[in-house]
C-alpha cells in the first residue's frame, strides 16, 4: 500500500521531499509577476527563500505550458523533468539556474522561448525533440558547458540560440572574447549545428540521441561497425556511448549493448 501511495502523492502538485531532494511538484501555475519589461517582478505563490531550495521540478501530466520567468534565478535546481503534455517552454523559464546539469523535455514540445536556459552554466547535454518548431533567441546562450546536443533538421533557430557554449565553441566560426560571434556567421552556425552527426559515418552517434525505441536501431549498427564503433569520437570529440549516456530517452544501456553483442559472437540466441 505504501508504494501505491508514493506513487499516487507524485500527482500532486506542490512541495516536498522525494527521493531525498526537494521537488516542487509544479501544475502550471504562474509562479512569477513580471514588472513590465524589467524581470525583477515578484514571486506569486512561493517566497523567493522557498524558490532557492528547490533542487528537481517535475512538471506534472496535464500541464502544456510553461509560462515566462516560472523558474526563473532558481540557482538550487539540479533536475527538470517534464510530462509529455508540455507544448511551449516561455521566454525566460529556466534562465540563470545555475545547477542544473539535467533536462528531459517533453516528447511533444513544441516551442522554446528567448532566453528559457540562458546562463545555465552547469547543463552538459539537451535533446530536443523531432516535435519542436522553433527555439528563441538566445535560448541556451552562455550554457558554457554545453556540448552534447541534438537539433532536428526542422526545428527553426533563432539567432544566437547556443552562443557561449562549449559545443559552438568547437566550431570553427571566428569569436569575440567574450565568446559572442557576429550575425553575418548565424547561419553558417545554425548549419553547423544541424550537421554534426549527418555523415553516414556518423549513424550510429545520430541512433545514441534518437527518441524513439533504440535497441533495434543500434544493435545491427554495433553488428555491422563492431564494439569499438561506441567509442568513436565526432567531429567535436562526443561518442555514441556518451551521447547514449546522456540520452533521457534511451531505453537501452551500453552495458546491455554490450552484453547483446557478445552473445551474438558467441552465437547464443538471444
């Protein structure tokens, strides 16, 4: 009874503690007031102390959109977990959360606003979703340690969407100082961006970031390329391996594929 219970309390809105962090169980609710132009409004329903203790936010199923500025200057978020019934990420939502290091999108989101991640110094990878159709301004800039990402072929960027990150930081696009670039090289970015892993050489990184079911994708990969292939660095220095690491979506280990490929070796029947 009691694991019927903790499951049912997920669906909840509100704070508490689960699995030993503190989770804001979140509905949709605005959260923030905006003062015009100026983000320094206020916070409606939660006090600015309680804000800084929130260390996961798990947007519960029902909830579609994610209003500006919601969890805004949060700097004690560590995880954001989504329902896939979220469509529309605003303007402002996670920017300057400097501890969050983990996203999982929703399957079916649809938009990202200016500035949602911005200055989220401690996130390392993103996946976005095939459904997106366009991601703001500015929205991952100066992610400094951003890296491990994938971008549909379809989904509009605005301008400066990854500036200051590592992963531009790996092309080969001339910066200023301060790691800003110029407006004339936006497109040759956003092109850069998208064709990282489009090398047929690249197949098996490009199943490691898929968001569909991925065992039956790569094990004739593995099958055909050999075990190793999952340590094969890409133009920017990412393995499959670390990009199925990093994958929120995965359904399948490395040490799965591993084990798969082995008996296939050994001729077991799996």
């Amino acid at each position: 009874m009691r694991v019927q219970t903790e499951e049912w309390r997920r669906f909840i809105p509100g704070v508490r503690m689960y699995k030993g962090k503190k989770t804001l169980f979140y509905n949709g609710e605005n959260l923030w007031e905006r003062n015009g132009d100026d983000l320094n409004g206020r916070p409606l329903i939660y006090d600015e102390e309680e804000r800084e203790k929130w260390e996961v936010i798990i947007v519960l199923p029902g909830v579609e959109v994610i209003p500006e500025c919601t969890f805004h200057w949060c700097t004690t978020i560590e995880r954001v977990i989504m329902a896939d019934t979220v469509k529309r990420i605003e303007d402002n939502a996670f920017c300057h959360c400097y501890r969050l290091v983990f996203v999982k999108l929703s399957r079916n989101l649809e938009f990202i606003g200016r500035w949602a991640f911005e200055d989220c110094v401690s996130l390392t990878s993103i996946f976005i979703p095939p459904s997106c159709q366009e991601i703001g301004t500015w929205a991952f800039d100066s992610c400094k340690k951003l890296i491990i990402c994938n971008v549909p072929e379809y989904t509009r960027l605005g301008r400066y969407v990854f500036q200051n990150t590592a992963l531009m930081k790996k092309s080969s696009i001339d910066f200023h100082e301060n790691g800003d670039y110029d407006y004339e090289n936006e497109e040759e970015a956003v092109r850069w961006v998208k064709s990282i892993n489009i090398a047929e050489e690249f197949a098996l990184h490009r199943a490691c970031t898929s968001f569909n079911l991925l065992t039956e994708i790569i094990h004739p990969l593995v099958q055909c390329q050999g075990i190793k292939a999952m340590r094969m660095p890409n133009a920017i220095g990412i393995t499959p391996s670390q990009y199925l690491a990093a994958n929120p979506f995965a359904d399948i280990s490395e040490k799965e594929i591993v084990n798969r490929y082995i008996l296939d070796m050994m001729g077991e029947v799996f």
